[in-house]
C-alpha cells in the first residue's frame, strides 16, 4: 500500500476561496507540502491546480478517500466522493477534533492587530 496525500495548489485554492477574504492560501506551498510530508505514512504529494481532485482521484483509483466531515457539505467533494466509489474505493471521514482553521486563524489575526 502507499499513501498519497493531493492538495490544492495556490492557484486553486485562491479560485476555490474567491468568495472569502481573499487572504488564502496563507502558507506557500513548499510549506504546505513540507508540513503533509511529515505525517507519519506519506510517501507521495500531489499538487493539483483544479478546483476539484477529480483527475488525481480517476488516475490513481484510490482504494480509501478521506475527507473531513464538514467538507461533506460542498457539492465538491460529494461528487468527488461519489467517483471514488464508482472506481470501488472507500470513504473515511475524518472528524475536525483538532479544531484548526484557516478562517480562525485569520480572524485571530485580525482582532489582534484591530485599532
């Protein structure tokens, strides 16, 4: 088995935020990377420039697809999931517990610095 771990690349995630703040990603992406690369399992990163990991799920064909579970909510990742299932792959959902949040983060920020 091997652990691929795909995320956004700038450029993505800043179309796919386009409707926030406009302060995203707020980590490059050599960092974001870096940060994946060192979860304990990861052998692979992909970056995708897509709104969306369609092409990485239909070429790798991943036998597990973790997703948070407030993800669930965006069409997205319900159509992401629903081709990971027609390829005979599973959904793990992973709960938020942690609680990190770019959002808050930048909000943090913000109330920090407000005069």
């Amino acid at each position: 088995d091997v652990v691929v771990v795909a995320t956004m690349s700038p450029h993505s995630i800043k179309q796919q935020e386009k409707n926030k703040d406009g302060d995203r990603p707020i980590y490059s992406q050599a960092d974001r990377v870096k940060f994946l690369s060192s979860i304990k399992g990861t052998e692979h990163i992909v970056v995708f420039d897509e709104l969306n990991c369609r092409n990485v799920i239909q070429t790798l064909k991943p036998d597990f697809y973790i997703k948070k579970d407030k993800d669930l909510l965006r069409q997205i990742v319900r159509e992401e999931c629903d081709l990971v299932k027609s390829l005979g792959g599973n959904i793990i959902i992973a709960t938020d517990d942690v609680g990190y949040s770019s959002t808050k983060l930048i909000n943090y920020i913000r109330n920090i610095y407000q005069t």
